[in-house]
C-alpha cells in the first residue's frame, strides 16, 4: 500500500493472517466482519483468485471484482465469471 500510495483511499486494511483463517474459510468472513463492521450491501471486494472471489459472494459481498495480473512475473487468471481490472488505476478517480 505504502509503495502504491492506495493506502489513502481505505480506512482499514486487513490480511487474512489477521482473521486466523485463509479468505476461502467462512470464519474469516465472520472476524472480518466484526472486525470492519462493513456493511456486506455496500462493500467493494477485490482479490486475484476466483475461488476467494466466490467465498466472499457466498458470505454475502455484494461488490466483487477480479484483479488480473496480480504480480508481473505470473501469467493473469482468465475469469469470464466477474468482471475484472488490470490496474486499481482504473478505480480512482
């Protein structure tokens, strides 16, 4: 975040290391959830692999987007199942 300057546009950033679980677990969910207290109808999630993608809908987040490329030296998952960005660029304003 630091590196990218992102870290202005979040209130609070978290890793799944910080929750006990893997993104795919349900439990994550549920620590993320009182943790953030984020509202499911108006959260924005974003991650680079389809299956957290998936979990993260099946707890209810509305807002999902798939982050192609996530480091230069992997190829960029095909997700014909979400819409998709290359940069977080094309977020900001």
């Amino acid at each position: 975040m630091k590196k990218t300057e992102l870290g202005r546009y979040f209130d609070r950033v978290i890793a799944s290391s910080d929750m006990g679980y893997p993104k795919e677990d349900e439990r994550f969910w549920i620590n993320a959830q009182k943790t953030l207290d984020f509202d499911k109808d108006r959260t924005l999630f974003i991650d680079d692999t389809p299956e957290v993608i998936d979990s993260a809908i099946n707890y209810g987040i509305r807002y999902v987007l798939v982050k192609n490329m996530p480091s230069s030296r992997s190829n960029p998952p095909i997700s014909n199942k979400y819409l998709s960005i290359d940069s977080f660029s094309e977020l900001l304003p």
